[in-house]
C-alpha cells in the first residue's frame, strides 16, 4: 500500500474508526450527517459534478451535485485509489487486490487476478485504464477484462500517471520508475533509491516524481534527474515529499511532512512558508493563484499567488485528499469520514 495509506492504517490499527461528529466552524464546515466515519483516502469527480470519495472498508461516498450519500460496495476490503472517464464510468482499487466498477448505477466487483493491493488507478479513457501496486504489480483494462502486465519489478509501486495511452509513468519503492509506451513497461534510471510517492507532469516530456528524504525528480524527455532543492541541497533531510502538482510547467508544488511545501517557477525550486508544521498529504488547484494543500490536523492551507494562509477547517482530523472541479466548488476528505466543502464565497453544511 501506498507510505502515507501504510502509516495511516497501521495508526489505526487496520480496524474502521467510530468516531463522534465534530461541530462545523467558520470558513470551512463539515459535510454532516456523515454518510460515513470511515476514514476516506481518495477522491474523484466528473466535469458532470458527480464526486466520488472511497475510503476503509470498502466505502464509498457519492455527491449528486446536492448531497452526499453512502453507496453499497459490497466489499470490506480499504479502497485506496478512485479514478473514471466519466460518471458512469468509475473505477475503485485497494487491498487485496480489489477492483470495483460503477456504472452510472450500481458498483461491481471486477475480477483482478491478483491479491496484492493495489495503490493507484488512472486512464486514458474508459477502454485504457491501468492499476498499480504491491510487488511491481500492474494491472491494466482494456474495456472488457483486467489483465496483468509485466513491470520488470517486484518494487511496490504508489502512483501512476500518463500524459497519453502511449505515455505513462509509473512510480515506487526504492527509486523505482517504469514508463510504458502504449506496447510494454520498461524501466527508467532514477539516480535515486529513495522511495517514490507522487507523479504528475505538464506533458510527457515534463514530469516530475516525489518523495522520501525530500527527493524530487525531473523528467525532460529523455533522462531523469535529480533536483537540487532547499531539502535535498545540503543532503539528509528528514522531510517526505507526498504529493505533486502544477498549474503549469512553470508552476508547480510539493507538499510533505512538517508542514514543507516547495514551488519550482519553471527555472528552481524555492522553500514556501506554510505557517505549520503539520505533514501535508495533499496538494490541488484550479490555478495558479488558488492552490490548496491539507493534511495532518485538520489542516488547509490556500495559496493566493503570493503567499500560503491558514484556513479554519472545523475539524482536527487528517485530510488525505483534495480535489475540485473549479475555484469554488471544492471537496477535502480524510479520517472519520470527513468531507469538507468550499464554494468559493462560503461555507455550507450539505445533509446526505
């Protein structure tokens, strides 16, 4: 599974948490009731405005443009990874191997073939979607059956991305990354042994991977390289890299562990003060001067284009994932089934 989901399950003891409602706060409120207190790891919507949250125990939440309501998986197993071409089109991916299918009414278990768990989903399209995981595992669907690939590796894999059906990366442990050219998975030099955690790229010929020990790479079409920033500069550094994401190629952010969120403005890499030092799991924008960051504690930082300022969230819970469909429609999610929503001009609490 992937780092941060391993350390949050074995804080939580592999077991599904019950944990009393918080009350809403300003600024940010609480989406309640809580279809769920789950812990929730992932979400994903469609431009439609469909939202779709997957968390422990095989939940999975849903937002009808209006209101959140529970759907039955009918699975136990932790759902780690959420991605769809479209909102009747949506794939779910966790432990054990599992791999569930919605479409556009009702979720169903796919065959996977394997029972290591899988850490990430992504496509190209509804006929082009690849899972990866544990042991080198990867998966991918070509619109009628799962089939298994050969990676090459038994590294555990955390994070895919693609720019393209015949251009996608694939990272993990120990330096691992693999790329598939639209025909096989062939492995790349990383120049590191540094776990890997996060990938997104500006284009195929742009990517960048993050992780331990404050580790950033650069893709430029041809090579991988390693970038000196203000965690890597002078050698050890403590700080994890969990998350990557850019507006642009000139305008892109990693986030991580004590509160670290670094900014490459398409020439170097800068520290940027983020005022906490709490572990930032997640990092997304609708654009360059409206970039959101949470974690650790119920944290949400907004960054304006200038400077990261706090935000009241109303909860001490961690926030494990961040995504929205504009400036002002906005979803965080994390443990005990929180689902916080931002609008743009304020906050409001939605009943499921």
């Amino acid at each position: 599974m992937e780092r941060r989901h391993l350390m949050i399950a074995l804080l939580l003891l592999s077991m599904c948490l019950l944990i009393p409602p918080l009350t809403a706060h300003a600024d940010w409120k609480l989406q309640n009731p809580l279809p769920t207190l789950d812990v929730l790891y992932g979400v994903w919507g469609s431009p439609a405005g469909d939202v779709f949250a997957v968390g422990g125990c095989g939940t999975i939440i849903h937002y009808d443009g209006s209101s959140w309501s529970s759907m039955d998986s009918e699975a136990t197993n932790d759902l780690s990874g959420v991605w769809g071409s479209s909102a009747s089109d949506v794939f779910a991916v966790g432990s054990a191997g599992i791999i569930l299918h919605y479409n556009g009414t009702s979720w169903s278990s796919m065959a996977s073939g394997t029972t290591n768990d899988l850490n990430g989903v992504w496509g190209s399209s509804a006929g082009d979607v690849f899972a990866v995981g544990a042991g080198g595992t990867i998966l991918h669907y070509n619109g009628s059956t799962w089939s298994s690939m050969a990676s090459g590796t038994t590294n555990d894999l955390n994070s895919v991305w693609g720019s393209s059906a015949s251009d996608m990366f694939a990272v993990g442990e120990g330096g691992t990354i693999l790329r598939y050219d639209g025909s096989t998975w062939s492995s790349m030099a990383s120049g590191t042994t540094n776990d890997l955690n996060g990938v997104w790229g500006s284009s195929g010929s742009d990517v960048f991977a993050v992780g331990a020990y404050g580790i950033i790479l650069h893709y430029n079409g041809t090579n991988w390289s390693i970038i000196r920033t203000p965690t890597t500069g002078g050698g050890f550094n403590p700080e994890n890299l969990f998350s990557v994401w850019g507006s642009s190629a000139s305008d892109v952010f990693a986030v991580g562990s004590r509160g670290i969120i670094l900014h490459y403005n398409g020439t170097s890499w800068s520290s940027m003060a983020s005022g906490t030092t709490n572990t930032l799991f997640g990092v997304w924008g609708s654009m360059a001067s409206d970039v959101f960051a949470v974690g650790e504690g119920g944290t949400i930082l907004r960054y304006d284009g200038s400077t990261w300022g706090s935000m009241a969230s109303g909860t001490t819970n961690d926030l494990y994932g961040v995504w929205g469909s504009s400036a002002s429609d906005v979803f965080v999610v994390g443990s005990a089934g929180t689902i916080l929503h931002y609008n743009g001009t304020s906050w409001s609490s939605m009943a499921s």
